[in-house]
C-alpha cells in the first residue's frame, strides 16, 4: 500500500473545499446628524464569491442602537422599515443610499459632524466580522 505524504493531502483537501464567501465594502460614508443622536451609514457591499452570505448584525461605535433600514413608500408617507438581516447572494452587489437601505444609528454618544469618521462593524452568517471607516460629510454634500 502507497502512503502519500500528509502535506499534499491536506493541500489536495483545502484545494477542493468551497470557497466561501468574498465580500468587499466600497464607498462608506455618512452624514452630519440633523436630529442630534441620531445617524445614518450608506455604502456598497459586494459578495465576489459563489456562495451567498448575509449581514445578520451592525455594530457602529459610539452609538447604542444600529441597524439596517430601508426607506418604503406607503402612499404620501415615507417609512422607516428594519431589516432584520440583509442576504449577499453570490456575485451581487447591494447599495446602502439615501432614499432606499441604509444603517440607522441611534442614541449615538455624540452627533458626528463633518470630518470626524463613523467606525462600522458587519457581522456576517459566513464571513465573521468585516469593519470600515465611514467618514461623515456635511449634510447635502454629494459623496
């Protein structure tokens, strides 16, 4: 019987394993708070791989409450609905931008203002833990 040494069996087995999930944050930003303690997270998120994650948590430092949102019609009105996860299928991009998903922040410690900078964790069902920089803007500026 011919052994093969445990080094190329190893390299066989992770060379045929899945590859999980790659995912990319692009464009982070934010803006000066209108409302005092409460704040907001836009950017892009990309899933490069072939198989489908999910950001089942948001952390943003400083602020007591963040979570994913999404901007809904009902009629005249404008509603804030919470997402409770928010699926990456594979190869696909999501836009977190005004006027549709985004992450709401609440009970923040201090209103940000243009040039200080938002630090955002994601936690991912796959992924584990992805953090960003999002800088703040003054409100109305084009990112």
């Amino acid at each position: 019987m011919t052994r093969r040494p445990l080094p190329l069996l190893l390299l066989a087995l992770v060379a045929c394993a899945p590859k999980g999930p790659s995912i990319e944050v692009r464009d982070p930003y934010s803006y000066e708070s209108v409302l005092g303690n409460v704040g907001v997270v836009y950017f892009t998120i990309e899933n490069r791989g072939t198989v489908a994650d999910t950001i089942a948590d948001v952390e943003v430092t400083g602020a007591l409450v963040a979570m994913i949102h999404e901007q809904v019609a009902n009629g005249a009105m404008v509603e804030m609905r919470h997402v409770g996860v928010l699926p990456l299928p594979p190869r696909s991009t999501v836009v977190l931008a005004p006027g549709g998903l985004h992450v709401m922040t609440e009970g923040l410690d201090r209103s940000p203002v243009a040039g200080d900078t938002l630090e955002v964790t994601l936690r991912f069902t796959r992924s584990g833990e992805l953090r960003f920089k999002a800088p703040v803007l003054a409100y109305g500026v084009e990112p």
